[in-house]
C-alpha cells in the first residue's frame, strides 16, 4: 500500500469518528455522536392552507407532533426519526387525503449543528371521489367510475372524473392507503383484486397489482359483498354457498390463491357486511330477510350462530318483513338497512342493536324511495348524507335530514339530489375515499 493510500485512509477515519461526510452527515446516521444539543428543522410543504400536518418526530428525548414547518432547538444529539401521516382537508362531502414521504430521515442531531428534514405530502389520486362499481357499462363507458366531490353539490347531469379501465366488479372499498379493492364480477376474473390509489386519479386501461383467488368458492355466482375490519382483514360473503369469510392481512399482501383461516357458516345467502365501532360484525343475512351480530371475541376462529338475530317489519296496518340486502353504519352508530324488494332504507338504533338472541322490532324510521329506484350500493359522506344508487343512468343523496323522517311507498321521499350520467350502466356498490372520521371504517382518516 503506498503512502498516498495509506494518507487518505486515515483521513476517511478520521472524519467518520468526527461525524463528517463519512459520518452520514445531514439524514445520515452513520458516526452520530449521542453527546451535547443540536438544531432539528423540519421544513413540510404540499398542503393547502389551512390543512395541518402530522409529522412525529422521535428522538433521544422523546416524540413530539409537528403540524407545520418547524425549528426544534435544544435537541438532545442523536438519531432522531420523523414519521409523516397522512391527513385530509374538510369538505362537506368528501374529503382530500395526503400522504407524505420524509427526505432525510432517519436524521442524525449533532452537538452545535442545524440538520434539515424535508416533508412533501401529495394528494392520494383517489381521494376527493365517490366511486361506484359500473355493470353493463354503456358503449364507451368504463367498469369502474370516479366522480369528484364538486361534481356532486346538487342535482345535474356529469361526466365521471375518472373512468376507469379495470375488470368488472361486484361490490367495491377502500384500505387506509387509498387502494381500491373489488369482486371480479366473472368466473375468469380473480376473486379479490387491488388497484392502487396511484393509478386511480386520471381515465384510462388501469392494471391491477394484486389478484387473490380464495378456495372453497366453487358455487356460482361467487362472492358477493366485502368489508375490512379494524385490523385490515378483509371479508366476503358468498351467498351461494351460505357463510362468510375472512382473508387476513398477511394473505392480502401478494397475489395468489389463499385459504380462509376463519369462516362463518350456517347463513343464508348472506350480502351486505359491516363492522360497528366495538368490532363487532353485522351480516345482512339475506336469504332469511335477518340481520344477524357476531360479537368481535368470535371472530378469530371459524363459527356458526349468531350472537344476535333482528327481523325488521313495515308497522300497522300492512305489517311486512323487510328484506335485509345491504348495511352501513352512520356517525352516531346507527345502522342502517337496505330493503332492495321493499326499496327501503330503515334505521336500527344503539337500542335496537343491544342483546342477544333473537327478536322482531318495527324500526322507527324507514325511508320509502321511488319503485324505480334499484337500491345496489350506499355509502355515507361526511354531511351525513347517504348516497344510494338509483335508477337506470343515476345516483342519488338522501340528506341527513331526509334520514331523520319516515315515508311510506305510497309518498316515497325523493332524494335531496340526484346525480345522471351517460356513463351509468348499472351502478353498484358505492365507496368515498376517505370515508369519514366519525363512521366504523378501515379507511376513515381523522
């Protein structure tokens, strides 16, 4: 080894043991001495004003939130990790998400130096929207469509903001992250598949990044309805073979073909599904016009028999039972009914949902809308209105206080507004991104 060699090996050292550029320098963690104070600045751009960061910073010292641009003096020297969250701005429907990415983190704090962490958040492309699965799209039309939140302020005629290409779907919703998971609507299409929010903020031939076949579904049509419970496990029901299941987080996370771990089994044709705040799971069992309650302590395992079974009947003097097709939960924990026969939407209070066993009850208030209506999908937003689907070429919104007054089929309520488009075929299931901070949802932001 010559001298020269020798020289610049030494100096390297050197600067490693003394914190410089070997040493990581500003976002590097490498030679970062624990020992004196430093300067953190945190510099956040991308958000609108008015919308608040969540970045959290951790150190030697400990975790504080960050919600703007900020210079943190007297930082105890050291690693120090910055963590972004994503937030979301206020609409009276739909809310804008971001996510955001931390250049320079993990960051290293040294004694008497300022080391700077850049935090750009961006829009989730599928935020802001209400998506509904399209069948039998018009010629031209796509499967999978978007509208904007500004498109849907009042009744009119619209475009979707995003068609999209992907396969057919049944039913659709969200995860945390933005990415849009769906029922492939034919036998050569996969059972579950994923579009990631990345490709869903512009029209156009859309590529799926996750396909998932689940065994044990041979019966046609297949699956059916699905819903993430507070963990990220996704279930299904599959009317046609009378039971619902579960496919877990970690076998979400590639494609392939998965085998439910858990199963709930001695439905019948069950459809709509739906988490309350306690983690319980409300299946609209549909063959048997019930809505049945399996408590959250059951569903880690495979089981059979609900906790809680209700059937639901129009009053006096004409007393029907109401079918039991679809179901959402609403802000104050509501639940809400989808009669597809009857065209009527009706409310299960707290009071309604509580005890075990099995019981008949009148629900004090159910919405009668227009014959015509095809009730296939519903979805809250975040004025606590219920967006419904609706005839051939529409949906619609029922105001939160449209919700709060019974009708009969008689002088059924017609929604506050409803939405036309040429790109309607028949619209199905509905989802918003994000869904919004007060209802029992995976993909709720605060």
């Amino acid at each position: 080894m010559n001298k020269a060699w020798f020289g610049f090996l030494a100096v390297a050292g050197l600067l490693a043991a003394c914190g410089g550029p070997t040493g990581g320098g500003s976002g590097g963690t490498g030679g970062c001495s624990p020992t004196g104070q430093g300067t953190l600045i945190v510099n956040i751009s991308g958000l609108p004003d008015g919308v608040n960061a969540a970045v959290e910073v951790t150190g030697p010292s400990g975790t504080q939130t960050l919600t703007a641009t900020q210079t943190l003096t007297g930082q105890a020297a050291g690693i120090h990790d910055v963590v972004v969250k994503k937030v979301a701005d206020s609409d009276p429907l739909i809310r804008t998400a971001y996510s955001g990415s931390a250049s320079g983190s993990p960051a290293c704090v040294r004694d008497g130096q300022a080391t700077t962490v850049n935090v750009s958040y961006t829009p989730i492309p599928s935020s802001n929207k209400l998506w509904m699965d399209n069948g039998n799209p018009p010629s031209g039309a796509s499967p999978l469509l978007g509208f904007a939140a500004s498109l849907l302020g009042s009744s009119a005629t619209q475009s979707p903001s995003v068609s999209a290409g992907t396969i057919g779907m049944r039913d659709i919703t969200f995860d945390q992250d933005g990415n849009l998971w769906g029922i492939g609507g034919t036998t050569v299409d996969p059972t579950l598949a994923r579009y990631p929010a990345s490709v869903l903020g512009a029209s156009g031939s859309k590529t799926r990044d996750r396909s998932i076949n689940i065994s044990g579904i041979s019966c046609l049509p297949g699956a059916s309805r699905l819903a993430f419970d507070a963990s990220g496990n996704l279930w299904v029901s599959v009317p046609c073979a009378n039971k619902v299941v579960r496919v877990s987080t970690a076998q979400l996370g590639a494609s392939g073909s998965v085998t439910p771990a858990v199963e709930i089994t001695g439905l019948n044709g069950p459809q709509g599904l739906a988490f309350d705040s306690a983690g319980n799971l409300w299946i609209a069992n549909a063959g048997a016009k019930r809505v049945v309650k399996f408590n959250a302590s059951r569903l880690n395992a495979s089981t059979s028999g609900p906790d809680l079974t209700i059937q639901s009947q129009t009053p006096s003097p004409v007393i029907s039972t109401l079918d039991a097709n679809l179901l959402a939960f609403d802000a104050s924990g509501n639940l809400w009914g989808m009669a597809f026969g009857a065209n009527v939407i009706y409310r299960l209070t707290s009071s309604d949902q509580g005890g075990s066993g099995t019981k008949t009850l009148t629900p004090a208030i159910q919405v009668s809308v227009p014959v015509s209506a095809l009730l296939e999908g519903m979805a809250f937003d975040e004025g606590g209105g219920l967006w419904i689907t609706y005839s051939m070429g529409k949906f619609a919104r029922l105001s939160s206080t449209q919700l709060t007054t019974s009708s009969t089929s008689g002088s059924p309520t017609t929604p506050e507004r409803i939405i036309t488009s040429t790109s309607i075929g028949s619209a199905g299931g509905l989802a918003l991104y994000p869904a919004p901070a007060g209802l029992p949802l995976f993909h709720k932001l605060p």
